[in-house]
C-alpha cells in the first residue's frame, strides 16, 4: 500500500498533462479556404496526411513529460504502509494531582486500569513530559518507574501537541481543549485535602476548604549531600557556604536529600583537559565521565565544545569532572553562578499545591481516531528512485530532441 507524504504535491500532475495536451492542439492541421471545390479535392489527401503527421507528440516530449511526473511523485514523498495498525501511544500525565487518592487507589493507577480497553492487548508507546521535556518507552505495560512521583513537580503534558489519530491522552480531569482526533481516558477527581507544604518545624495542610499551620516535630530540615570527592575543590566548598547560610543540614548519603551534589555515573575513556567558564569566572578541569540518560528535565549549567560538564535536574547537580583545578576571575560571580544553580535545582518543600489538590472532574472515555497503518519495513526509496527516473527521462529527452 502506497500513501504520499505530501500529497498536495500531486497537483503538479496537471503541468505535464498541460503541456502534452496544449502540444497536441498546436500540431493539428489549420483549416485552410478553398475557392473551388476542384482545388479542395486535388489537396484534400496530402492535407490530411500532413495532419495526421503533425498531430503526433513527439518522442521528446514524451520523455520531459515523464521526467516531469517523476519530480512531482518524488516531491510527494510516496511511502509503503503495511498492512498491519502502527502502536498506540499514550501519553500519561504526570503532573502532582496524578498521585493524590481516588478512593482506596491513586488517580493514576485508576487511569492506567483503563487502558487496555481503549488500546488493546498488543505493546504500546508510552509517553509522558513536562514542559517541553519528554520520555518515551515501547512496551505492552508502563515503566514502573513511571508509576512513582517524579521528583519536584510536573507539569502536564501540551495536549495538542499529542491530538492525532492512534493516540491516547491519560489524566484525571478532561484538559480545557478536547482532542479532536486523540482518544481520551481520565481517572475522574474529587477534591482531595493533605499536606501543602512541609516547613522546618510546621506543615502547611489544606482540609478541603481552607490552608491551616500545623507544628510537627522539629529537626528535620532540608538536607544536601556532597560528593566526598567534591568537598576538597571550590564547587563543594561553594556548596558547604550555601548550605550553611540557608541552614540545611550537609550528609553524605544520598537517600531523602532534598539536594544532591554528584559526579557523572557513566566512565568516558577520553580524558581531556579543557577550561569551563562563566561570566566573570573560568576554571581548568580534567574530564572523564559523563552522564546516563535523563530521567528528568534537566538544564545545561557547564559545557565545552557542545559537550555538557554540568547539569542540574530536580534535587540533583551532577559534574563531570575528575579533577578540578582552582577558579579564576571574580570568586564573587563564581559563587553567586553556583549558588544559584543550587537554589534552581533543590527540590520544593514537600507536598501538592492547593490548585492541584481541589481539581475535580468525572471520569471520562472518549475514542477517537485508531492508529494509522505503519510503515513497511525495508521500504523502497520511492523518492530517490523516482528522482533517478526523472535525471534519466529528462536526459533521453535531449538526446532524442538532438
């Protein structure tokens, strides 16, 4: 099965249908008067063998026209479809109202149940982002990582961005703007009261109606942890300044951190030598790591020749360094770009903000439109044999022309 990418292209088709058919009409016999009838019949034979002579196309634009109609079939991209339906997608929201409880169950596991009667039995592209961020996996069931919150807060998925057929949109309350060729599935959502936000010695809690200050017990405190292989260099001393003068507690372990500051996890057998920079501040470092894949949105603090030396996601700061020299320049620029990135990438105090807490909506199943047919494996290269066709024809019809 063949379909064009661009179909709208076709309609160059009509050019050398033109100009075959406006050639044809050019090379008839003009109408020529006669006085006699006597003169009319004595060239009556010759006249009409001439036109059938001149009524013929020729051999060369025959060729152009071919070539012609090669180059529009080639600009519409034509591609093989399978006889079989591509995946589902389904995008799955993320977002802090997805993890709060629809009864005796999240919001998110009550979605997620209805799935398989959209969908089907057969594996599935999950997808889930925030804020121009995106994950995607292929799989019959969700990533489990997937199912736990992710760390700081998600936003929801840009709907629209996702409104196509085969597709299937995962939350707990409808969005403003309905798919028009997306499917739909949400959790339905009734307003859900807890914890707001957790202070150093109260909780912020919203009983359904409005925010009260509850005292806990004191000395939890938000907490950073600090490579030990960092503490001897200027980023873990800027990083002990900054703890210390927003009072958090400094830890080496990692777990329940609301701050994490690490070296890349993944080796790199290239070890160089480069220079990483700021304003108003530069520092000679020795590179040897690099880091896995994001798992969350993340932002480029550092970077050398394209390749990134530091990124920051929610709750971690992660360097790829192996040895550090000391800064240069202005150390007040270097630890106020430092500190800075901290305060960016600490995760928020825990708890889910009020507007989240009060959405509400009834669960909804919406189907749309179902996947379309995917591509055939080993597709031919359609565009580029028709482009061949068309260097080809167009050059027999200058030969033959001459």
């Amino acid at each position: 099965m063949i379909e064009f990418t661009r179909p709208w292209a076709l309609v160059g088709l009509f050019v050398p249908v033109l100009v075959v058919l406006l050639t044809a009409l050019a090379s008839r016999a003009r109408s020529m008067p006669t006085a006699t009838l006597e003169v009319w019949r004595e060239i009556d034979a010759r006249v009409a063998r001439s036109a059938r002579r001149r009524a013929r196309v020729p051999l060369a634009l025959w060729l152009l026209a071919l070539a012609m109609v090669s180059t529009v079939l080639a600009l519409a991209e034509p591609r093989s479809r399978s006889t079989e339906l591509a995946p589902w997608r389904v995008v799955l929201d993320r977002s802090p109202s997805m993890y709060l409880g629809q009864g005796s169950e999240r919001r998110i596991d009550v979605a997620l149940r209805g799935v398989r009667e959209v969908v089907g039995d057969g594996e599935v592209e999950w997808v889930t982002s925030s804020a121009g961020f995106e994950l995607r996996a292929r799989a019959r069931e969700v990533p489990a990582g997937w199912l736990a919150a992710p760390r700081g807060a998600w936003s929801e998925p840009r709907w629209a961005s996702y409104d196509e057929p085969g597709t299937l949109w995962l939350t707990d309350v409808p969005p403003e703007s309905a798919p028009s060729r997306a499917s739909l599935l949400t959790s339905g959502a009734t307003p859900c009261a807890g914890l707001v936000a957790r202070g150093v010695d109260h909780d912020i809690v919203w009983d359904g109606s409005e925010l009260r200050r509850e005292p806990h017990e004191a000395g939890r405190g938000p907490r950073v942890a600090i490579e030990p292989a960092l503490l001897a260099g200027a980023i873990g001393r800027a990083a002990l300044v900054w703890a210390q003068a927003r009072g958090w507690n400094v830890t080496e372990a990692r777990e329940a951190v609301d701050l994490a500051l690490v070296l890349g996890s993944v080796a790199d057998p290239q070890i160089r030598d480069t220079l990483c920079a700021a304003e108003g501040w530069s520092m000679p470092v020795r590179v040897k790591r690099a880091f896995d894949a994001p798992s969350e949105p993340r932002a480029v603090l550092l970077e050398s020749d394209g390749r990134p030396l530091a990124v920051a996601s929610s709750g971690l700061v992660e360097l790829a360094f192996e040895e550090l020299g000391e800064p240069q320049g202005d150390p007040t620029s270097f630890a106020l770009f430092w500190a800075r990135a901290f305060d960016a990438a600490a995760l928020p105090p825990e708890g889910t903000a009020v507007a989240e807490r009060a959405r509400a909506g009834p669960a909804r199943r919406v189907v749309g439109e179902a996947p379309p047919r995917a591509l055939s494996d080993g597709e031919l290269p359609w565009s580029a044999l028709l482009g061949v066709c068309a260097a080809l024809a167009a050059t027999a019809a200058l030969a033959v022309r001459r």
